[in-house]
C-alpha cells in the first residue's frame, strides 16, 4: 500500500479500507492547522490507486462497507478524475460506500447534478470542517470561505442527496466571542441536514500562525470554561436531528448524543458542569490541551 504522507480520518472511521487518493491540502492556509505543514498537494496516479486496490483486494473481503479516499479534500478532484477513481474502488470493492473529506469550496465548484453522478459511483459521504458559522473567526483563521458559502455547498450536497457528516470546532473565536460563534452557528446549522457532527476545540498547536499569535498576544485563547458553555450555548439552540460526537483528543468533555431525543440529558451534563467548574479543572484541562502536538 501505497500511504505517501499523513494519514488524516475521523475516528470513526478506523475500519474503513483507507485508500491514498490524494496526499495534503490544497487550501493548507488555515492559521490553526499542522496537519499537512511543509506538504505539497498531491493526486495518487491512478496506477497507484489500482495498485493498492488489487493488494487490498488480496487482504480483505470483497463485500466490504466502508472506504475512506484519503487526503485533506479528494472531492476537490474533477469530475472526471473522481469518476475514474470510484469506478475503479467499485470494481473491486463493488459495495463500498467511499467516504472522503471535503472543504466548502470543493462543494462550490461542483453542481448537484456532478454530487447525484458521483453519489450513484459510491462517493456518497462527505465529511466537511465547516468550523463554525461565524464569519469573523472563519475569515480570522484563514478557513477560505464564509458562512454563506458553508449553506450554499452543504445545500448542493443535500439536494444531490449526499449524506455528510460536518467537523465544529469550538473556541475558534477566541476568548469572549464562544457566544457569538454558538449562535452564528446554530443560526446555520438549522437550515442544513447534516447527520453527524464531531464537536471538538481548537488546540493551540506549536508551529501554527494561531500559536505565534497567541504568544504574541494577538489571539486570546478561550478558557475551558467557555469552551464548555459555547457547546451548551450551541446544542441548546439547534433543531437538527443529527449524531453529536464530542470524542476527540482535544476535546475535554466528551460524549456521543443523538440529538433531538438526548438534548435535554446532554444540557443537564453540561450545565452542571458549569456549575461546579472549579479553578483546578481549567487548570486541569487547559494543561492537557497545552501538551497536544496534534490532533
Ligand atoms: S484545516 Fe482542513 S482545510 Fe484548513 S489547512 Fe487544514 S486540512 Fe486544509
């Protein structure tokens, strides 16, 4: 197997056949992010990808579920490109679902009949760091786009009749700002259908532009504490019916709910939280997240 630089997928999707499609990010600016540093975007030839898929085909059974198209966004490739390259996982894999990151823009450039076209070939889940729906951090941290532009892909993909899965990051606004962020955010997500949401917080990563700044004292971190009541801020507003997954290393409070049917439990955990939230547990939680190198 051919696997040429950092391999990036949710947890959840640990068992999925992991296929290098594409190696990096071709956006890569993001101030928070380490994930790709130093690496040029990159396509996998499509020798290589056959290549791969004939080995895995020899190691796991015809019948699986799940592959995981690795890169920071494959669905940035053409139409042509992506075409080619379901094609060839469904010869081998006939049943896969192909799931694969995607960034907001890639949504943009592509129209809801291309989505039904590379949905019918299998590409038919989408995981997209939105972030958040507040357009001050979005454009602080360099993501790319706007919260406009969040409705407006998530919308093709919804009418294509993609199932996506979106990635919010909490605390990326930065100290005092959690509420604002929440309630942009929730403003957003009620009129989008995603089915799953990672929730997790910024990690202030050494050799990111974010971390420069906040030595520097541009960026004020949030505290734990907000970060907590931007979620309960969050959760409390939104209407969707959706998985919320809060699992993630950087993230001190997690839990998986289905929402709307465990909200109420949900707020009941987080509030009480914030009411017993003491000195010694920011310390706590800020000192594991100030040891993360990644996430
Ligand atoms: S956060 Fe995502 S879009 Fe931004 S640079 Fe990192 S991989 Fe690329």
């Amino acid at each position: 197997m051919h696997y040429n630089g950092p391999i990036v997928r949710p947890y959840t999707d640990a068992d999925s056949l992991i296929i290098e499609v594409t190696v990096g990010c071709t956006h890569n600016k993001c101030i928070f992010c380490n994930f790709y540093k130093g690496i040029d975007f990159q396509i996998a030839t499509i020798e290589q990808i056959e290549m791969d898929l004939k080995e895995a085909s020899r190691l796991v059974p015809r019948d699986i579920k799940n592959v995981w198209a690795s890169g920071g966004n494959p669905y940035a490739l053409s139409v042509e490109k992506l075409t080619t390259i379901a094609k060839l996982i469904r010869k081998y894999f006939p049943q896969a679902i192909i799931s694969m990151y995607a960034r907001v823009d890639d949504l943009c450039r592509k129209t809801v009949e291309d989505m039904m076209h590379l949905k019918d070939l299998g590409i038919a889940d989408i995981v997209v760091g939105i972030e958040n729906g507040y357009d001050p951090a979005l454009s602080y941290v360099n993501k790319g786009y706007r919260s406009a532009d969040i409705l407006e892909g998530c919308k093709r993909l919804e009418k294509a009749g993609v199932d996506y899965r979106i990635i919010y990051l909490g605390g990326l606004s930065g100290a005092g700002k959690g509420d604002l962020a929440a309630v942009a955010s929730a403003k957003l997500l009620n009129r989008l259908h995603p089915y799953y949401m990672f929730m997790t917080t910024v990690a202030i990563l050494p050799g990111t532009e974010i971390h420069v700044s906040a030595q520097n004292g541009e960026f004020e971190e949030a505290t734990e504490l907000e970060r907590i009541k931007e979620f309960r801020m969050l959760i409390g507003e939104l209407r969707n019916d959706m998985i919320i997954d809060s699992r993630s290393v950087a993230n001190m409070v997690p839990f998986v709910a289905q929402i709307p049917r465990d909200k109420e439990k949900i707020l009941h955990l987080l509030d009480k939280m914030i009411q017993d939230f003491s000195d010694k547990d920011e310390e706590a939680m800020h000192g594991r997240r100030s040891e993360l190198l990644s996430v």
